[in-house]
C-alpha cells in the first residue's frame, strides 16, 4: 500500500509503479501482519522485500504441487539429507521422539509396547508395494512377506491391515484401508493378512473386531472402523485411542512420535487437506488435522496433570502446518519426503544490511537446503518460546 495509491495485491508476476509504504501479509492461520517502511533510506529494500515474499510463497505452492504430480518418484533406500546446523542436530537427538524413518526406530517402538507375535516387515522398503505407506509395517511374526505381499492388492490403495498400538492388558489395535472392490474378503491371501489364521470379523461398536480364533489367554484384536483411503478418519481414530491409553503419547516427545508416525508416515494429505495446493481441483480441503488438535485441547482442558505439553504446544502445531517450510505438513506420503533430490526451496534469508545470506552464515551462497521438520522448533520459536510448551503441572518427562 501506498498513500499515492490504492492497495495493491501482489503476485510473483506483479509490477510495482509505486514504492510501497505498507505491506500487509493475510497468512493462513488468520494473522494479520503490518510492516511499515519508514522514509529513512529503506525504500529500495522495501520494493526488493516486497517482491521477494511473493517470489518465496509462489515457489513454495509450486513445489507442493510439483511433489503431487510426481507420484512416480521413488526413494531407493537412500538416506535423507543431513543437515549442517549442529544445534539443531543437538535438539532432536536430546529428545526421546522418534521420527519412525529408519528401521530403528519402528523396532525401538515395537519393543517399548511390548507387543509379542509382531514384528517389522521391510516389505515396502522401496514403496513398490503401496506407495502411500511407509517403509516398514509392523505385522504378524507367523506372516511370512512373501504372503503378505500377495495381499496388498485386496485393499484400497494397497493399505493393508496392520498394527498401529498395542495395550499390554486390552489387545492390539490395528488400522487398513477398505476392501478392494474386486477383492475377495474370504479368500485365504486375507485370512493370512488378519493375524494368520482363519477368522471370522464382524462390525461392532462402530469397528471391526475379531470374534472367533481369539483363545483364553490371547488378547482381542480391534480394526478401526475402515475408510475407503485409510488416510483421514483412521489417523484421527488411531491417535485418539493412543491418546486415552497411552500416558507416553501424552508426554511432549510421546504425542510428536504420535503425530510423526499416525499422520506424517502412515500417509495423511497434508497438503490437500490444508489447501495448500494451488491446482487442487476439485478442492479436497477438510480439517482432520485440526480436528485432532482440538480434541487434544478438550482432553488438556480436562485433565491438564495428565498431559506434558500445553496449550501453546498446540496452537504452534497447528499454526506451523500452514507454513511452506517444513517437510512434516509439505507433503503427503513418506514417499515424497524422503526423496532427497526433488527440488528445494532456497535456503537464504534478506536481511536490509547484510544482503542475501543462508542460515550457515555464508553470502551470496546459491546453496540449496533440505526441508527440516517441523519438530526443529529452534528454527521459528525462540527458547524462551518452547520452554511454554511444556506443562510444569504435568506429570515427569519420560
């Protein structure tokens, strides 16, 4: 804006006739922000800053889309890029949080739920067998790959059923997508995929329970309720459930590892559902993510000696799924995250007296950097900041 002027709106492509004395940014998460340009020798800085931000948000939305058209990229087993910031590096290693892109890390949680008869299945390592999931799936000890992998073909999107928590005293909680429209429920590939054995299913109580096969002494085993895609509702229900029975998923780093491994890996759009395409036709926006968030709010609000984060945790979570930076909401399967040659968005920052500088402190740099996740909290929140997350009522860090 200018006071020769009307406001104008400004895009990547836009021509600026006028230096602008106002510039007001509408971000996504319905914060207004105003930067006035005083006349003490910034108007140049003021035009270039100007037209950067538009630059930046065009790049960002074409990235997105770019990662939504590229379904056929495929990540063969190479290890995600390192980032060169050792702070950062010395925040996420201090934390017991698991981001659930290794082997490692699906082994360490299997074994902390103590879930006997599973175990890691590098099936879809490659993501050859569904590309929505992540690589590795925790399933029957007794299923042998080999038969598993005659099942993927039975569900939507190939998501087949596996387990996502297990209680040690109430059973085994798994999730999976619909059946395939021309799958065959009965046929023995599905039997085997359902805990090995033949067993009989039925809907109850809004889910799918197994009601024959279990014996005295074994413990019952719940589907949530199926959708078509395994990809919304399911995450929602599956987090829920952890969240009620789970006292680590309700300590700060417990409900990250949570999120990274019910929404981030198993496959949830973030971008669709956030609207941060800019092609996406028909629109497929939907608050599921923010649903979550909000029940977690009802259930802090509740019992708030229960949970180790608080509100404040929350609000930037939902307020940094919106931001273009971050690997975590950017796309939409472990597939496209993991890629580590798909295009970057610039790392360097304007800064009015310094120029052009990337984070490492080296000008005029052309370098490019990997998306970092959003639990880099370092990255947009100060110390003083993230010491809010946490709840000083609630109960000890694991």
């Amino acid at each position: 804006a200018s006071s020769f002027s009307k406001p104008k709106v400004l895009t990547a492509t836009s021509t600026l006739k006028f230096i602008p004395e106002e510039l007001a940014v509408f971000c996504r998460d319905f914060r207004l922000l105003h930067f006035y340009f005083p006349e003490n020798g910034l108007a140049l800085q003021a035009f270039r800053v100007a037209n950067a931000i538009a630059q930046a948000r065009e790049a960002a939305v074409w990235l997105g889309d770019a990662a939504e058209e590229h379904e056929g990229w495929s990540c063969p087993g190479e290890d995600p890029p390192e980032e060169e910031e050792e702070d950062e590096d010395e925040e996420e290693s201090s934390s017991t949080m698991l981001l659930f892109e290794s082997l490692r890390d699906w082994e360490k949680e299997l074994e902390r739920l103590g879930a006997a008869g599973w175990r890691v299945s590098a099936v879809n390592e490659r993501f050859d067998m569904a590309p929505s999931l992540p690589q590795y799936l925790w399933v029957p000890s007794g299923l042998l790959d080999h038969d598993l992998k005659r099942t993927f073909a039975h569900f939507q999107e190939r998501r087949v059923p596996r387990l996502c928590w297990h209680h040690p005293g109430w059973g085994d909680l798994l999730r999976a997508a619909s059946f395939h429209p021309s799958s065959e429920p009965g046929s023995e590939d599905v039997r085997k995929a359902l805990l090995c054995g033949p067993a009989r299913w039925g809907h109850q109580d809004g889910g799918w329970k197994r009601t024959e096969g279990a014996g005295k002494g074994t413990s019952p085993h719940h589907l949530a309720a199926p959708e078509p895609s395994d990809r919304d509702l399911n995450c929602l229900l599956a987090s829920l459930v952890q969240l009620l029975g789970d006292p680590h998923a309700r300590s700060l780093p417990g409900f990250q590892s949570l999120v990274q491994r019910e929404w981030v890996a198993a496959g949830h759009p973030f971008p669709r559902r956030l609207g941060l395409l800019c092609q996406d036709s028909p629109r497929e926006e939907a608050p599921v993510f923010l649903l979550f968030l909000d029940c977690t709010w009802q259930l802090l609000w509740q019992f708030p000696a229960d949970f180790g984060f608080t509100e404040a945790f929350l609000v930037a979570l939902h307020d940094s799924s919106f931001s273009p930076y971050f690997s975590t909401f950017r796309f939409s399967c472990q597939r496209q995250r993991g890629h580590s040659n798909m295009p970057r968005l610039p790392s360097q920052t304007y800064r009015p007296l310094g120029g052009w500088q990337d984070p490492g402190g080296h000008r005029g740099s052309s370098r490019t950097g990997a998306f970092p996740p959003v639990w880099a909290w370092g990255r947009r929140y100060s110390q003083q900041q993230q010491e809010q997350f946490r709840n000083p009522v609630g109960p000890p860090a694991p």
